[in-house]
C-alpha cells in the first residue's frame, strides 16, 4: 500500500512539475501565458517551438534565462523604485522600442547614475539578445 | 518472514477479493483497447497525428514514421499485446510484452511534455503493473528474492 501510494505521489509531481507546456498548437501555447508575470519568456518559449522548431531542452534553457532576467528585474525595481519607473517611461518590456533608445549614449554616463542603472539596462539588453537565442 | 513468503501471503489474498478480480479483467480490456486502434494505425502506415513538425513529439513521429518497416513492427506488436491481453490463458504474455512498449511512450511523453498522453500514458503503466502484480504467482520464478520451497 505504502509502495503504491509513493510511486503515485511520484507520479503527481512528475506531472505537475512542467510550468510551461508546449502544446500541441501554437495557440493553445500562447493561452497558458496568459496572466503570468513571466509571460514574455513564456510567449518566447511557444514561438521558439513552434515557429523556430527547436529543440524542447534548447526552448526551456532559453526561458529559464528569461525568467531569470525578468526576476532581476523586479528585484531591481523594488530596491530602486524611482529609477525604475524612470526607465519603465523609456522601456515596458516593449524591447524593439527600447532598442532604439539603447542605441543611444547611456543616461548613466550622460547625467552620472550609478552602476545599478547600468545594470538594468544591461538585463534589458541581455532578455533583448537572449530571446533569439533557441 | 522472508520477503518472497510476505509477497506469496499478499498475493493469495489479493486474488481472493472479488473487487480486484473485477478490476484485473477491467485493465486488461482497457490497455487492449488502448493499443488496438493505434497499432492498427501503424499497422496501415498512417502518420500517427496531425501535430506539426515543429513541435517536439512531432519531430519523434515524423522521424519514426519514416524508418519504414520499424514503424510498422511496433503496430504489430501493439496490436499482438492487446489481443494476448484479452484472452485470459495469455494475459500474462500480453501484459509482459505490454510493458516495455507502454513504459517508452511514457517516459516519451513525460520527456517531450507532450500532453496527449502526459496523464494517461502514466495510469496505463500503472495499470500494467498491477496486472503484473496480479501474476505474481507465474513471475515470482525469475526474481531476485524468490526462494525455493524444499
């Protein structure tokens, strides 16, 4: 009984411990990123498989490093609030404007921010490149 | 007690419960009818589903669809399990030649995330196993612990 139960268990948390799924269509891929506070690396993930084809390890790698750029960032938006909301103004996610901004001389240098500043555009640019990448 | 007398006591009660006599005869028909229509699909060399080439189980399907008669020896045996599993006097047959082949597509389909079977492709070999368990009395030769009656 204790056998059973355990491989059962097993099974449940292998089951449920997919975040993201490829589905079988584009569509119903880009359904479940609805609503999720990662649902750009999420959109990106549906695209690579099923635009691009790749390869699923390759898609997930590239989503964890999304996830990761994007969790940077919320993190840096709590320690430095005002600075963020600053170059949200600039940025919201939407990274083919940003593009062009980043194109341009930093702010930092130009008026003397800090590294932090630095480094968020840094992450910005980093999910902007690494989201080609599968 | 030694494991094989433990095992030996639990099986000969297990078999006198009529609910999972009941239920042996269920999963044996269920898993047949399981592989019935999908080895006969082989069996015809049809492509297996409508999914794209691009997703990750549509690379394996495509790629498995054109090894030729390979394709086709996995319908005839799908299908070969199933029938064996539907007459009683080669359940056991059917079911140990079941499991392999269900035991694949379920590490496949956990691998590939592929939701089609992502469920019941582990519930399948669960109910595999149990009819296994269920012949403990024709399998318990070929294991480890098993140990000779004098």
């Amino acid at each position: 009984m204790k056998t059973l139960f355990s491989i059962s268990i097993t099974l449940l948390i292998l089951t449920c411990s997919c975040e993201i799924m490829p589905r079988n269509t584009l569509k119903d891929c880009r359904a479940q990123c609805k609503g999720s506070t990662k649902s750009k690396a999420c959109l990106e993930f549906c695209d690579c498989i099923h635009k691009r084809g790749s390869l699923l390890i390759n898609a997930w790698k590239n989503t964890t490093r999304l996830w990761r750029i994007v969790q940077e960032k919320i993190d840096h938006k709590k320690s430095f609030p005002i600075m963020e909301s600053f170059l949200l103004r600039f940025n919201r996610f939407n990274y083919s404007k940003y593009s062009f901004i980043l194109s341009k001389k930093p702010f930092s240098l130009r008026f003397g921010f800090g590294s932090k500043f630095l480094d968020a555009r840094k992450s910005s640019r980093a999910f902007f490149s690494s989201a080609l990448k599968c | 007690m030694s494991i094989s007398s433990t095992l030996d006591r639990l099986h000969f009660k297990a078999k006198q419960n009529k609910f999972l006599q009941y239920f042996a005869v269920f999963n044996r028909l269920a898993l047949a009818a399981g592989f019935l229509p999908s080895g006969f699909v082989k069996i015809m060399d049809e492509r297996f589903t409508s999914l794209s080439v691009n997703h990750p189980m549509g690379h394996y399907l495509e790629a498995l669809h054109r090894t030729g008669y390979y394709y086709t020896f996995i319908g005839i045996l799908q299908v070969t399990a199933a029938i064996l599993l539907v007459i009683p006097r080669t359940a056991t047959l059917g079911a140990l030649i079941y499991f392999p082949i269900i035991l694949n597509i379920c590490i496949l389909s956990l691998a590939l995330r592929f939701e089609g079977s992502f469920v019941s492709s582990p519930l399948m070999v669960l109910a595999n196993l149990y009819l296994l368990c269920w012949d403990y009395d024709k399998l318990k030769y070929i294991l480890p612990f098993y140990k000779q009656k004098t």
